[in-house]
C-alpha cells in the first residue's frame, strides 16, 4: 500500500481550540470518574474504561461525539464509546477492532472491515497512537483536541510506557440510523 492511501484511509481532524471545551470536558470526566470503570488488563495492555451510556449523556462528551459523526465518511452511524485512561508506565500493545463486522448487520448484509470506522480523540497526556497498514504506519502525535478516524481492520497501539495520565474517548463506528431501541437498522 502506497503511502498515500495510508493517508487515504487515516482522517485526522482538530476539535474547536482547546480552550472553548477543555474545562467542560474536564468537568464531566472528574464526575464520569466518581462512577465505577472497567478495568482492561489484557494482554494488549492496561487502563481505565468507563463506557458512555447512549442517553443522558454529559454535553461536553455530546459534543465530541457530534464532532466525530459529522467526520465520518456519510450517511448516519451508531457510535459505541468510552473514556480511556492510561496511567504512568502503562502501554496499549497492537491490536485492531475487526471484529466489529461481527457485532453488527446493515441492511442484512455484514459490513466489511473497511465500512467500520474507529475514532480516537485526544483529551490529555502524552504517548502517540501509532496506526498501521501492512508494513504502513502512522504516528497520531499525543496533541489535545486531535482526532484521528481510521478504519477497524487497521492495527494501532500505544507503545509506552507513557510518562503522565493519558485521555482520550474512543469510539467504534457502525454505519446505519439508529432505532429508537439503539439498533442499527
């Protein structure tokens, strides 16, 4: 794959500047954290998940996701997302979400790889998200605010350790309306 469709296939984008949602987010990510998380400890790594529920969810995390889904490549989609938190010394090893093809069906058909996206905003912290292609890569720099939008197949990792706590909310992207019941049709 030529460099260039790497970058075909990886979006980068840039939320409004930093200070016109930096203190928002930051109050609804102190209130997210007084909830109980999910602790990932896997062979891929270890951090802090809290899952956004689908309704009632804080304005300041709305709007992020709203950005997001004006991103992604048209039509409408269904967004599954959580706030990750890394702490010092911990790494996120390489792994890619193409098994979101079986976690959902469009139209009765199985979307392929390539028709799932994965989105990841940046809130804080250091520690780049690398994302590969075959022997392609890119290096998604830890900079507030930036969101990178690539599709599930695609391998991505954290190589660490980091050195101070990392945010950022990450979303699997399923194309379709959604239901009233959250299913895609």
């Amino acid at each position: 794959m030529s460099e260039q469709r790497l970058i075909d296939l990886v979006q980068l984008h840039h939320f409004k500047p930093r200070e016109a949602w930096e203190a928002d987010l930051g109050d609804a990510i102190y209130e997210m954290r007084k909830k109980p998380s999910d602790v990932l400890q896997s062979d891929l790594g270890e951090c802090q998940v809290f899952m956004l529920p689908s309704k009632g969810l804080d304005p300041a995390f709305e709007a992020v996701l709203s950005f997001i889904r004006g991103k992604l490549p048209g039509g409408q989609w269904r967004l599954q997302a959580w706030l990750n938190i890394m702490l010092p010394g911990q790494v996120i090893l390489p792994h890619h979400h193409g098994h979101l093809n079986q976690d959902v069906v469009v139209s009765g058909l199985a979307p392929t790889d390539r028709d799932l996206w994965v989105a990841v905003f940046h809130i804080k912290g250091d520690g780049e998200l690398i994302i590969r292609d075959g022997d392609e890569w890119i290096s998604g720099a830890a900079t507030p605010g930036r969101l990178l939008i690539f599709p599930s197949n695609m391998i991505h990792e954290v190589p660490g350790p980091i050195t101070v706590e990392r945010m950022t909310i990450s979303v699997n992207c399923y194309p379709g309306a959604v239901t009233e019941g959250g299913e895609v049709q």
